[in-house]
C-alpha cells in the first residue's frame, strides 16, 4: 500500500494517466494504485439496481449502440499472485471481483471500484471486454435497449466453480 490514513484505512493513490483527446493511457502500473479515470467521460447512462441473474446487476438508461464504450473498470491495481489469494476470499461469497489486465497485473474492484463491479456475467452477453493501453473497458456488443440489464462472459474458464444463473437452462460455470 502507499501509506495509510489515520494508521488504519489504507491510503490508495491513483494510477498516473496519459490523457490525450479521446485516447486515454495508463503511464505507469504500481502495485496499491486505483484505476479511476475522469468524471465527466462522455458515457452513457446506466445505474446499479438489484438484478433477476444474481444480486445487484447494471442496468442502461438510455439506448447504447453496438461496439460503443460503456464503462471501464475501476479498482485497485495488484499483481496477480495477490489477486489469486483475494478471489480465493471473495469466491466464499460467491463474488469475483478480480479482473486479470495482464499476466503480472489485475485491477481489483473491491477497493476503489466503480458500478461496473455489478455487471453480471451472461454465456451469451450483451457486451464485452477490450483492454486499451491498460484501460479496461466494457463495450455494448450489439445495440442494448433501455431497461436492458448489461452481461459479459466473465472468461473464467470454470475455474470459479460457480453455477452461471444467466438464463434458467444454463448449465454453465463460472
């Protein structure tokens, strides 16, 4: 960590960014920073309400078109040997919270996450993932309608062993 606050709450400073036009890059990766990228990114709308697939879920608020970025995903950057130790903890609770960026690196949005923590996965998602110059986004893999709930195959290969609950029929694992 990079030092803490009132000696209990870890202090988390922010991964350097690179910021030019719409092309934004992460400078450097430090094990403790946060992921976060600027308010005012023109993205869509969505919001986090309970979900019918699986707890809190990630809705949209207005239409989004095919391939447009919805998201990024926000958290704590660690190295992934760490990573591995946390899911294990978060897989108790049926959650995954980790997100691999590389083979040395995953962003873990237990800490410092944004809403896009609650997007479901699904075996046949609306969106899907595209890691850009560090950046992990979510983008609308057709257009999503309104009141659409947002999905993506969390690519996890079943080593989760967690039921998918994407549809009644799913035989899946997480």
């Amino acid at each position: 960590m990079n030092g803490t606050n009132n000696g209990n709450t870890p202090h988390l400073a922010y991964a350097p960014l690179i910021i030019d036009g719409t092309r934004i890059k992460m400078r450097s990766r430090v094990a403790g920073q946060l992921v976060k990228l600027p308010d005012d990114l023109p993205l869509p709308q969505i919001e986090r309400r309970r979900s019918s697939l699986h707890g809190w879920g990630v809705f949209a608020l207005e239409r989004i078109p095919k391939n447009r970025r919805i998201i990024y995903y926000s958290g704590q950057l660690v190295p992934s040997k760490e990573s591995h130790v946390r899911e294990a903890d978060y897989l108790e609770e049926g959650c995954i919270w980790c997100f691999e960026l590389s083979h040395r690196w995953a962003v873990d949005a237990n800490f410092g996450g944004n809403v896009s923590r609650y997007i479901n996965h699904a075996c046949k998602p609306n969106s899907y993932t595209q890691i850009i110059d560090g950046i992990i986004w979510i983008r609308a893999s057709r257009t999503i309608d309104v009141g659409e709930e947002l999905t993506y195959d969390y690519h996890t290969g079943g080593t989760a062993e967690i039921a998918c609950q994407c549809r009644p029929d799913c035989t899946g694992i997480i």
